[in-house]
C-alpha cells in the first residue's frame, strides 16, 4: 500500500466572506492538472467551512480544531460532530499555536483525537519541538506521540511534522534532517502504536513552506506531503505547492 500525499491548507485566523474565490481559483487548478499527485484539503476558520463545502466538491475541507464533547455548556467551542454535521472530513489537532496560546495539553488532546475519530473525522496531528527543544527533540516528539490512541488505523489520522521555529519564519531545516526526523517519527510510531501503522500513515512537513522549496522538500522519500500557512493564502504559491511532485 502507498502513502497517500496530501497538500494541506493551514488558513489560521485568515479569510472573509469573499475568500470564496481563493477556493475556486485553487479548485479550477486542480481540476486541470493532469496528474493529481496528492489529496488537497483546506483547513478555513469555522465562520466560512460550512458554506465552502456546500459549494466546492472538488477540494476537501477541515476545521482548525474541535472539543473533546459532542455538545454542552462549552462557550466558544465546535465539537466533532458538529463538523461532520456539515460534512467536513478532516480536522486539525494539536497545532502549536493552540498547545501555546490554549495551553492544550496532551491527556486534552487525546480526548480530542479519540472524539474526531469516533465523529468519523480524519485528523490530522501537529506535533513540533520548539526552538530551546531542539536538543532534546526526540523526546517532545514521543511525548506528543503519546497523545494517539494505542488502537488506530493509519487511514484516520496524518502526522503534521511542524518544528515551531520554522513557522511563520522563512527558517526551514535542512533536507537531510527533515527526512531523518521523519524516519524517527515513525520508529517512533512503530513502538508506540505499530509497525504497521507506522509504515502507512503518511507524515507532512508543515514550516515555511512555500513555492520555492516544496518541490524539495515534497520529494523527500519520508515525505507524504505538506501542511501550508501563509503560502496557502495565495493562490499561484499555493497552485505551485500542489504541483511539486516530480
Ligand atoms: P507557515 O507555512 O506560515 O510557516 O505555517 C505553517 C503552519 O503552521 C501550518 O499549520
């Protein structure tokens, strides 16, 4: 079995009620390319993901997050499945800007991922150390890890590869260490969940991806595609990210 490739689009706190046409002009690409090399799935704030999904059948769609509850006195907060309520397929999970700026912590996480999966959610699952983590890197990333249920399939969830340092900031790491960092998140994978597991579940680097890199980085064997923020705002950056498999 091969690992399915994905382009995914981080939109954060972007997007307004004309940001359709963002959509569109992507969709229209992808519609045209002749080899569709990897799924495209586009993450937009909760205020525009029911409306994209009822316009565009073409592109996949997630939410940037969701509570661990179905429902309940919970201000503020969407739940799992009030997303698959509007047919979304996917959700991001653990992004650093929500361990950070929420304090999310990893025994929340796991309710979140085990209530996305139960909602029929494919999740996909940022793990990253931060820039003073670096060192000791190995142990962030089998902590985040452990966030995962111990029984899953590789088909329900992706692992979003995010070092925090590379976000939003132009630094990348090298070629090298992106793929030997991916082979050690599955080992990793393999002795926390299953070796199985951790040869099929695809793994996307996410950090300052853009038109100029992604060809390389999207290349690299360990690689299963990538997880986009800012570049995935523009719409001939984006298109470019997409076509960059050889
Ligand atoms: P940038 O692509 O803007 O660095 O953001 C990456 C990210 O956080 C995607 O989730």
């Amino acid at each position: 079995m091969k690992r399915t490739k994905y382009v995914i689009a981080n939109w954060k706190m972007n997007g307004q009620k004309d940001s359709y046409k963002l959509v569109k002009s992507i969709s229209n690409y992808h519609k045209k390319m002749k080899r569709k090399t990897s799924k495209v799935v586009i993450c937009p704030p909760f205020t525009l993901l029911s409306e994209f999904i009822k316009k565009e059948k073409n592109i996949k769609f997630g939410g940037q997050d969701c509570h661990h509850k179905s429902e309940g006195a919970y201000t503020g907060s969407i739940s799992a499945k009030m997303l698959k309520s509007i047919n979304c397929q996917y959700v991001i999970l653990g992004h650093s800007e929500r361990r950070i700026y929420q304090k999310e912590t990893s025994q929340e996480l796991n309710l979140k991922i085990q209530s996305a999966i139960n909602n029929n959610l494919k999740v996909i699952y940022c793990i990253g150390e931060k820039l003073e983590e670096i060192k000791k890197r190995s142990i962030i990333l089998k902590k985040q890890l452990s966030s995962l249920p111990k029984k899953i399939e590789p088909k329900k969830v992706i692992i979003a590869y995010e070092p925090v340092w590379a976000i939003g900031t132009g630094k990348v790491p090298s070629l090298n260490d992106i793929n030997k960092i991916h082979k050690k998140i599955r080992n990793i994978l393999s002795n926390l969940v299953s070796p199985d597991f951790s040869r099929h579940v695809s793994i996307l680097y996410g950090g300052s991806v853009n038109a100029k890199n992604s060809a390389d980085i999207l290349n690299l064997n360990q690689v299963d595609g990538a997880l986009v923020g800012g570049a995935s705002l523009k719409s001939k950056e984006f298109c470019k990210i997409i076509d960059s498999y050889h």
